[in-house]
C-alpha cells in the first residue's frame, strides 16, 4: 500500500462521472484550523495531476479555498469537494475547515465520506476538538487514518507526533496507531534543522527520495537499517494483531516469515474496517517537484485501504409519513435515494446543492421528490414537493465540470434546485422518502440585527430565509417579546461570515444591536387600583368605573381573572371588557415594558351608565385600574433561567464551575461519564450566557460543549434589574 515498488505519475488527472460504485472513493479531511488540510488538498489534486501548479486549475484560482471570504479570512469557512482520479479511482476530497465555528460544514463532510484522514500538524499537536470528532467517527466506525503536516517546522518532531497520535487516539489498543512509512531527513541545516526529503517505505524497506526534484525510490543505507527494523516490526506486530487470520501471529512468533503480500492486505483490510490507523507523513515539494512528499502514498493508501461505498451502511430511511422502510442499497440500479450535504448560492447560476448518492443513479432534468423535515425549529419549514433537476456538475474551484450522471455512492453537484435546502433527501417522486437526519450542532450565540435602511429592510426577510437554508447550525428567530430579529450562530467568526454574506451576497445591509432577553414583570405583594374613565364632550359620551385587587401567584400561573361583582355594578355584557383591557395592559406592562404574568386580578366593584358605558370604556378602565395597582406596588422584574449542561473535560471542571458561580448560576450536580469528561448541570440566566459559546470555549480550549433549555422566570436580583431599567430608560 503506497510503499510497492510504484513510480505512478497520477496522469489520470481530473475527474468524471463513475460508472460504478467500486471506483469511488469519499474522503473527508479533519483537523484543527491551521493543520494544513487545504493545502494537502492541493498537492494531491497537483499529483493526481488535475491542476497545473500547486493549487491551481488551468484558468486560474484556487481548487479549495475560492470563496471570497476565504480569501478574505486566510482559512476554510465551508465544506469544499476536489474530485480527482488516481488509479482510475475517482476520489471525492471532502476538505472541511478546522475552526469550531464552522463545526457544521465538518458534520456534512462526515455525513458524506466514507473515510477520514485526520491532518494533524507536526509543530501544534492534537488539539481537543480533533480528538472529539475522532471519537464521532469512531462510534459509527469510520474508517481512519492520520497525516502529520507541517514536518519542515524547525520543533517538527515526526517519532514524537506519532506517539502523542497513538496516546490520543489508540485509546485502549495504542498499537492501533502506527506510521507506515518514516521520514527521509536531508542534510542538516544551519540552524540545526533537517528538512524531509522523502519517506522510508517500512514494509518494503525502500526509501522514496524526492531531494532531486522526482520520486526516486532507492534502498536504505546500512546506518539507517536498525531504526527501520525496529519500527516495521512494530508495525508487523500491529497489522497482525488485527488480521482476521488467527493462525499469523503464531507463525510470526514461532520465526516464520510473513509475506509483504499478505501484510499489506491484511493490513488494506484492518484500514476499511476501522481497526487500524495508519500514520502517514506529509511535506511540501521540493522546488520544481511534480509531487509534495507523501502525497503518493496517500492516494495510495486512499484507492487500496478506503472502503468502497459499497462496504458502507446508509442512513435509515422511512416515507414521508415516517412509516420505516427497507435500507437504502448502493445500487446504481436501485430506487433513487440521495441527500443534499451542502447548500450554497451562485450569482451566474443560482442555488447550487452539493448531492451524495445513497442508492439509484441521478441524471439531468430528472424530477425528484424533495422531501426536508425537522428543522422547522431553526426556521425552515417542512416541505415535500416534486422538482426538476438541472444541470449535474463536479465542482472544481469554482468551475463546474458536466456530468452525464451520477450514480450511487458518488457526489455531485446540482443546480436549480429552489426548494432543496441542506439536509433534505432527493427520491423517485413515484416513491418519496426521507433519510434519518445527521446531528446538527445547536447555535448558541444570538446575534440581533436590524436593516440599515428603508431599502435593505425590504430585501432582508429573503436574504436570511436563504442564509439559512443554506447553513442549517444557523437559526432564525423572529422574537415576538422584544421585537428583535435574532440570528442564532456558533460562534463569532460564525457570525462575521453571516453578515459578510447577507452584505456581499444578497446586498443587505444590517446593523448589529443589543440581543435583549424576554423579560417580565409580576406583582411582588397584594395591590388594588380604581380605574375611571369619564368623558363627556358632547354626543355621546364614555363612563366606565372599576375597582380591582391584584395577588401575586406561583410561577408558571399566567394571568387569572376573577369576578367577584356583586349587584350588577358592572353590568354583565362589560364583565369580559374589563378583563380585555387587564391582560392588553398586561402585555404592554406596567413597569418598565416587559408583559406581567403570575398575577390574580379580581374585579370588586364598579360603575356604568346606562347611556355612555361601552365595551371600549370599560376596556380603558381596566387598563387604568392595572397601571394604578402597579404604582401603588412592589413590582419585581423576571428574568428568564435556562438549564445549562456542560460537558467537558476533568481537567476544566473547576474552572467551569466557578464561572457558572460567577454568572449567577446555581450547580446542580456532576455526572461523570466516558473518556475522561463530566457532565456539570447548573442553572444560569438567560441574560448572564449570552456569550457564553464564545467564554466557555476559551475556557476550555475549544474541548467543551454545552446544551441550553428554558426552565422558567425568576425575580431578578434588585441591583441587577435597576441596572436593567436604567438601560431601558437611556434606550
């Protein structure tokens, strides 16, 4: 695997519609931001020969990172395909961006591939957001192998990284974990530096020496023959523990020498089953160098040791009417079941969906069925509606290259799909299906906005119903309390992508404002009012008099009313308008604005006039007699407090605790759970987490996550809720 005797040139090049689900290959790469994903991207297109330099395609731009704002930002801020052929296997290059904000781009690669290739930086380490997806992967059994870049940094320190990748991800079985091939170190440097000329093939014990320009391939010097023995034993150690053949490790302990043959497949085996993770290495090209060091072996390892996506089981589908079916099959030949894992939007062809193939074969102006449930909570509604396909295409930088079909197992992407969003499942309109949705991570940081102008104010309800049919870890939330459009992120780079795409793609120009939570008021003690409301001014005239008592109630009770008029002072027909008029002037408040809950009001008394007496009069003093309750009163502001979970590493509990502590929170309990993690329960204000995705993330160096639910209103303390009203008065 990649360290046979093989000088392949890769000039198969770019890729096209397969014909056949054994010839794909669908392969997300993972790694912190920084680790160097984009550009091992583009050495493997430069090998496979797809572009013409590093990078490019043949009429310019970038094959991964060609959106403005990446351009703009410097990293990956969405899911990007680099279809390329080696090998005559197509390989789909799903490069995902490493920062936690854009953690939802990650999810739809995942949803996607088939096989990841963890990136990891020789000169930063495994970083804990790493090690989380590694064990999501690892839960569903996703095949996996790791690449350490960067091995030109002057602290690169190869025999190290693989030992800190074993310990972070060999879990119980750290000789799960092994390099395949060792870096070949040039002559050392001034500054003490050697730098990677090639690799060291362990199995084969051939050295592939690119220090001239070209993939030379050479045998070993004697002096660097025992390091090689002592790591390909390993090595053999490794691969045989996982074969399937129970026979071989006695035969290798009993002296019997094993076949590189039967190594390497086993080994291809223990890959596509997810049991052992090969450690590769990555360096950039020599100058001049058809092929970056490493890149090789990779689409070697790629094409021979990925599982096809016929060896992968498909999400559960069921009708539209969530009745279960039988499991989607990758058959190019079966009934069409496909999903969109990506949404995005073009200025010359419109809404382009990135589509993988479960089972069935799709083709242009074929109609589907569009089927998306379950994100009506994050502002988009459910739908089921037939449409017709456009065009197919396999992107490449922002080119788009025809295709005449896709087939099960592959990825393409589709245009003029207006209904699709991302999520959704394409299907036979005859046989309409749905696919089990893949976990969205919640948004948690409220980023309140309003438009600029008059002239962005009509265009903004399109622009962020599109923002988020495209991105569906966004939400959108109309707040009916406090008026506020509301567009609910991951976290702030999240944001900033939000609002730089309402601004350059949709032309919306918006403005961002305080985030407000949902306050309310209530009644802290017994209060009665009078309400009168007398006029006359010639013709028909209004009176209306009542007298009320109000009580505080438990919370959760709303608001009560009660009549208690006795000898028709009120007379019948007004009874239900003075109780309008309360919970009208109860919406508005009487306080500092916010509604007023968790009260009894009683009407006692009144007056009416035979004449004048209206529902509307009636209403107007019920509203007074409120207000003059409220003024005689106590009144206490509510706030709102969530339940808030944290999970997060032993090493941060404390730290995590004692910020809750400071956040007002109240802790109620821990629960220790697997991998070294505890859950913390606690409950905080609403208005003490605002960004609280963002502090705990700095917290806990990006390693915690934690979940939000509303639980109720509480009073707010009486410093903090003068301080609210202040602001409410300066506002």
């Amino acid at each position: 695997m990649g360290d046979k005797a093989n000088a392949h040139t890769g000039a198969a090049g770019r890729a096209t519609a397969a014909d056949h689900p054994t010839s794909v290959r669908n392969v997300v790469l993972v790694g912190h931001c920084g680790s160097g994903k984009t550009t091992l991207v583009e050495a493997l297109a430069l090998t496979a020969g797809a572009v013409n330099r590093a990078g490019r395609v043949e009429d310019g731009g970038t094959v991964s990172d060609y959106d403005d704002i990446e351009h703009r930002q410097h990293r990956s801020v969405q899911l990007s395909l680099v279809p390329v052929t080696w090998d005559g296997i197509k390989i789909n290059l799903l490069d995902t961006p490493g920062y936690a904000d854009f953690v939802g781009e990650l999810r739809a690669g995942l949803r996607a591939a088939d096989a990841a290739l963890f990136v990891v930086s020789a000169s930063d380490g495994v970083d804990g957001s790493t090690r989380m997806v590694w064990e999501e992967c690892a839960a569903v059994g996703m095949p996996r192998a790791i690449v350490v870049t960067h091995l030109e940094a002057a602290r690169a320190d190869f025999e190290e990284m693989t030992r800190i990748c074993a310990e972070a991800f060999g879990g119980d079985d750290p000789d799960a974990v092994l390099p395949l091939y060792l870096p070949l170190h040039g002559p050392q440097a001034p500054d003490g530096h050697a730098p990677v000329t090639g690799l060291t093939g362990l199995l084969s014990r051939t050295l592939f020496d690119y220090a001239s320009g070209a993939r030379v391939e050479r045998a070993p010097d004697e002096a660097q023959l025992p390091a090689i023995e002592a790591a390909r034993d390993r090595l053999i150690e490794g691969i045989i523990a996982e074969s399937e053949d129970e026979t071989l490790m006695d035969r290798y302990l009993g002296g019997e020498p094993i076949d590189v043959k039967t190594l390497i497949e086993d080994l291809e085996r223990a890959v596509a089953r997810g049991t052992f993770f090969p450690v590769l290495a990555a360096a950039p090209a020599a100058d001049g160098a058809r092929q970056g060091i490493g890149t090789v072996e990779l689409l070697e390892l790629v094409t021979r040791g990925f599982p096809t996506p016929l060896e992968r089981e498909a999400p559960g589908v069921t009708g539209v009417d969530g009745a279960p079916r039988a499991p989607a099959s990758c058959d190019p030949d079966g009934p069409l079941v496909a999903e969109v894992v990506k949404t995005s939007s073009d200025p010359y062809v419109g809404r382009v969906s990135l589509v993988r193939v479960f089972s069935g074969t799709l083709r242009p102006d074929q109609t589907v069925h569009v089927s998306g449930h379950g994100l009506a909570d994050r502002g988009h509604q459910d739908h089921d509606v037939d449409e017709r396909v456009g065009a197919l295409s396999a992107p490449f930088g922002k080119q788009q290259r025809a295709l005449t079909h896709c087939i099960a197992g592959d990825l393409a992407c589709v245009a003029k799909l207006t209904r699709a969003e991302t999520g959704d499942t394409l299907s036979a309109k005859e046989d309409p299906l749905l696919m089990e949705p893949w976990q969205m991570p919640d948004p948690l940081l409220p980023l309140a906005i309003e438009a600029h102008s008059k002239a962005d104010e009509d265009k903004l309800s399109q622009g962020l119903s599109r923002l988020v049919a495209e991105d569906p870890t966004m939400r959108l939330e109309q707040n009916q309390d406090t008026h506020q459009v509301v567009l609910w992120c991951l976290g702030e780079a999240h944001a900033d992508v939000a609002l730089e795409r309402l601004r350059g793609r949709y032309g919306v120009q918006v403005d961002v404002v305080p985030h407000q939570v949902s306050l309310r008021e209530t009644f802290a003690d017994r209060s009665a009012g009078r309400g009168r409301h007398v006029k006359q001014s010639g013709g028909h005239g209004q009176y209306a008099i009542c007298e009320i008592e109000v009580e505080p109630l438990p919370g959760g009770s709303g608001i009560e009313f009660v009549d208690k008029v006795v000898g028709g002072a009120v007379p019948r027909q007004f009874i239900p308008s003075v109780e309008k008029g309360v919970r009208a002037q109860a919406a508005r408040g009487v306080a500092a604005g916010h509604p007023l809950i968790d009260v009894r009001v009683t009407l006692r008394d009144g007056k009416a006039h035979s004449v004048d007496s209206s529902d509307a009069a009636f209403q107007t003093a019920g509203a007074l007699a409120l207000r003059e309750a409220a003024a005689d009163a106590r009144i206490h502001l509510l706030e709102p407090v969530a339940e808030v979970t944290v999970l997060v590493g032993d090493a941060y509990v404390g730290a995590v605790m004692s910020d809750l502590s400071g956040r007002r929170g109240r802790v109620l309990g821990t629960e220790q759970t697997n991998g070294a993690r505890t859950l913390v329960r606690a409950e905080v204000p609403e208005v003490e987490i605002g960004r609280y995705a963002i502090d705990l993330r700095s917290l806990s160096h990006g390693t915690a996550r934690f979940q939000r639910a509303y639980v109720r209103h509480e009073p707010m303390p009486a410093q903090v809720a003068e301080r609210m009203r202040q602001q409410a008065r300066e506002g």
